[in-house]
C-alpha cells in the first residue's frame, strides 16, 4: 500500500465540486491511504464542537472528535478520480471507534486514512473508510465507518461483526428538542456538508421526507451523556438505524450491564428508533 502525506487539511469546497462530476466511479478502491502528521487542534474549533454536541472542555479530546479531525482525508479519498462510489448522498450506516487512551487536546496528531472492504448491501454498496491516530508513534484512537451508497454495485464481502443489541430495562436518559437548523449547526464545526444534513428539498431528492441530522452528531450527543463514566481506554459501537428527520423531539434511553453501557435513541414516544451502541471497556 502506497502512503501519500499530505502537507495540510485538504480544502473541501474544491473536493465538493468534484464530487458532483459525472461519470468518476472506478471498479475498485485504492490502493494507498492518506497522512497528515503534526495536525494541531484548534482550540476555537473544539471549543465549537464541544458547544454543539454537549461535551465539556476538560483538555481531552471527546472520543468522536478525531472523526471529525479525519473528514477532510476522508472526503479527498472519495473525491478521487477512480473511487467505485460517489459522495453526494453516501449514508452512514455503523461507527466503531477505539480509544487507546486519553489524548490531550494539545498533542500533535499523525492521521492516516484509507478504504477498504468494498461489498454489497441489499440496497447498494458500501465501504469502509478507517481511520488511525498516533501520538509520537502511540496508536491512540482508531475508527471504522461504514457508509452506504443506494443503488450502487459491488461484490458479495464478508458479513459483518455482529451488532449492538436492545436491552431489557434501559431507562431515560435524556429529552431533546432539535431545532430545523441541527444539521447545519453541525455541519460548521464538523466540515460534513452532505446536502442530505442541510436543506429539505436536496434530501427529498435523495429519497429522505426533509433533511436528517448527521449519525455522528447523534452518536456524540449520546456519548457526551457517559461523561465521567468511563475508563480510559474503551470501545464504541454505533449502528445508525432509521434518520432523525429535522425538527425532531428525542429521548435518550440508557443502561448499565457488566461494566459496559447500552444506548438507544428513539424518537420522542419510542415510534421511531434511530440509534443503537454499546461502550465497553477494552
């Protein structure tokens, strides 16, 4: 595998522009994964996200935050010519990350990122995009996305690692009211620009009823919940079910069982579930 390093976050309003050319799309993924070493967080940024997804600044980076760090490499990838699938419209379908430990928003960061797993789903296709952080040669937090493109052809793959699972008992958590604006509000402090997230009318044409807030922001905002709970090194495992249509009410439901923590998100009534994880220690 060929290692490209890059000298700066990519600019994502020229790769969004490619994203919309007709006619890119490949047989297969690349071959090569993408570097950023030295990366730097902005502390204004963090402080922003914090403020939108509801965790503390305590000097640690939240466990979904490196996520948002890696989008642009992400995006270049898939913006590339020859990569099988097209990003406008991609779903996220399942976040799995890996905290080795606790990292300091002030360390230096080397990013790498690259495709793998290209296969069919009943729907289309979908693809891995992984993801790795170190710290000074420390592997410190890695994450495996799993995006779905409809209508979309690949070959059979392997089948996937069991999923979170409902538990009996999970009691409420948390109640929120999302304003119109939630995926906008997200999209500026995460870079995910997906018009799906952004207005009614482009998701309509991707075939959702209005426009949906983004799987991470769910994903963080039930995950800042655990603040204070958890150890220094765990896993999480997020499967994204049914999309949370703006404005929306949400109830946040939450359970303990040997150490490791159950999360479900439905809409306000149980009519809709939206979100299934499980954290656990590692």
């Amino acid at each position: 595998m060929v290692t490209e390093k890059l000298d700066a976050e990519p600019r994502l309003g020229p790769r969004y522009a490619l994203a919309l050319l007709p006619g890119r799309g490949g047989a297969r993924l690349p071959d090569r994964e993408l570097a950023l070493d030295g990366l730097r967080v902005d502390p204004g940024r963090l402080a922003d996200y914090a403020r939108v997804c509801g965790f503390p600044l305590d000097g640690l980076l939240p466990a979904t935050f490196p996520q948002v760090l890696a989008f642009g490499l992400q995006v270049q990838l898939m913006t590339e010519p020859g990569f099988p699938l097209r990003l406008p419209g991609l779903v996220h379908l399942r976040q799995r990350i890996a905290v080795r430990r606790p990292i300091g928003s002030d360390e230096p960061l080397d990013l790498r990122v690259r495709a793998t797993d290209l296969r069919a789903h009943p729907r289309g296709a979908k693809v891995d995009m992984t993801t790795s952080v170190s710290v000074h040669g420390e592997q410190v937090w890695t994450a495996r996305g799993t995006y779905l493109a409809k209508g979309a052809s690949a070959p059979a793959g392997a089948a996937s690692p069991p999923e979170p699972a409902e538990v009996d008992g999970a009691r409420l958590a948390a109640r929120w009211r999302l304003g119109a604006d939630t995926g906008r509000r997200y999209a500026a402090v995460s870079g995910d620009v997906n018009p799906i997230h952004l207005n009614p009318l482009a998701a309509k044409m991707f075939g959702f009823p209005g426009a949906i807030a983004h799987g991470m922001w769910s994903a963080a905002r039930c995950l800042a919940t655990l603040q204070g709970r958890l150890p220094e090194h765990y896993e999480v495992d997020v499967v994204f079910r049914k999309p949370v249509v703006l404005p929306a009410e949400v109830e946040l439901f939450v359970a303990e069982r040997s150490g490791s923590w159950h999360l479900r998100l439905c809409g306000a009534g149980r009519d809709r579930l939206h979100l299934l994880a499980e954290v656990c220690p590692s």
